[in-house]
C-alpha cells in the first residue's frame, strides 16, 4: 500500500431527521486535497483526483498561478501531443485587460473549458523568480484502478499514477500490464524521470528480465518512488501498444 499524502475531506456524514424517522448514514464521496510545490521552470504534474468537469479553470483556477500580459512572461501549461511525440498544445494564463484567464498559445482563444486528463500528466512552466510556490490541486479521491494507452513503437507517453499516494515502481502494476523488459537498457522499455536542476529526462530506468529487478542505466538496482502529483514519461520499444492498468493502492471506507 502507498503512503498518503493526500489530506482526505470528506467521510461518513450522519443525518438526523426529526420525526419518528430513524437518523440516517449518507456516505459522502471522499474528496481530496494536494499541495504540489512548483518551482522556476518546467514542472512535470499529475492529477492525482478525478474532477466533473475536469478542465483547466476547475483543476487549476486562475489564482494560483502567475498570470501575465503576453504568453512569454505568464505561467504556461503544455500538454503532449501524443501523435505528433512534441509539445503542440500550449495554452497560458493572461491578465490581459479583456482576455483574463487561460488562453491558447496558438490564437489567444478562451481555453478555460480544455480538458485535462487526470491519467496523463501536464507540464507547468514558472518563468524566472515566480516560484518556489504551492499549487492546490482537489477532487474526488479514486476508487478504481486506473487505466492508461502507453504508445508503442518508440514512442514516449507523458503518464501519471492518478492516485493521491506515493508508490514506487514495482508496485504500479507496470510488468503485469506488458512492460516489456530485457537484457539491457536497449531492449527493454523505459521509465524516464525529470530532472528539474538539469532540465532533463536524466534519471533512466528499465526492467532487467533476467534477474527480474528494475535497473539504471549503471546497471544499479533501484525503486524509484512517484509522488503523488509527478508525472513522468514510458517509452515503449515493443510494436504494439500497452494498456497500463494501476491498482488502486489504498481502500476506501465505504
């Protein structure tokens, strides 16, 4: 089981209703809340809460991010584009006099009402001196496992654990939905980790089937742990696609 880190609000909510009605149980949907620490730079971001509608404006807000006047000095969010393997889809947060709240990169349109998948990650850009600041993520707690397309053919997919604990690699469900691992780094597919202080995909891991460990690229056993709100990228070697299927790591008090 991970480790929560998540504060869980909501609980069993007892109704007493007045008449001969015996007092009632309503069992309230667990809701959670996140602090997420953000920093000067690129910052790779999981959802981890389901939200109805989950969009920009209902995940993110627009005040608790840095807004500016022009794209180049406001707080951005870029979603990957898993077709094209690039980041096309940009969009950021504008205190332009008329045109406040999240705008599109591309035509400067209203993108309050963008989706924003929960089982993939975003990345969040503070441009210089705005961070170290705490992003408030909430939303419904999950209550199932989740489910997510990994791309094959040496494709990467920008992924997320979804769930609101730490959990580290093993326990992620990975092999058993197809991770394809092997003798090398080469061969196996790969977990890669963002590095901030570098800017950089550095830290590289795979799945070494002989010996049936999770490896560095030194060949060093690891475990990585992902906190709950990171996000990270898979690149899967193998031809066809994956269909990652993450155990829910807690349960629930119904």
């Amino acid at each position: 089981m991970g480790k929560v880190v998540a504060i869980v609000v909501s609980t069993a909510v007892c109704l007493h209703i007045a008449g001969n009605v015996a007092a009632q149980t309503v069992y309230a949907t667990p809701v959670g809340i996140k602090k997420v620490s953000l920093r000067d730079g690129r910052n790779l971001v999981g959802i981890p809460f389901t939200n109805n509608p989950s969009t920009l404006v209902s995940v993110l807000g627009t005040n608790q991010l840095p807004p500016a006047a022009t794209e180049g000095l406001a707080t951005a969010v870029d979603v990957w584009n898993q077709n094209a393997q690039t980041l096309t889809n940009r969009f950021w947060l504008s205190s332009a006099s008329g045109f406040e709240g999240w705008r599109r990169g591309d035509s400067f349109t209203d993108a309050s009402d963008v989706p924003v998948d929960s089982a993939k990650g975003i990345i969040i850009t503070l441009r210089t001196n705005e961070g170290p600041l705490s992003l408030v993520l909430a939303g419904v707690v999950p209550a199932a496992e989740n489910r997510q397309t990994v791309a094959g053919n040496g494709s990467y997919s920008v992924v997320a654990s979804a769930f609101p604990v730490q959990l580290s690699i093993t326990n992620m469900g990975l092999i058993a939905s197809g991770f394809q691992g092997g003798e090398s780094f080469v061969e196996s597919d790969n977990i890669l980790l963002y590095d901030p202080d570098s800017d950089t995909f550095n830290v590289k891991i795979w799945y070494d089937t002989l010996f049936d460990v999770w490896r560095d690229t030194n060949a060093n056993e690891t475990n990585p742990v992902i906190s709950a709100g990171e996000s990270f990228l898979i690149r899967r070697r193998a031809g066809s696609s994956m269909t990652w299927t993450n155990p829910l790591p807690y349960t629930l008090n119904e």
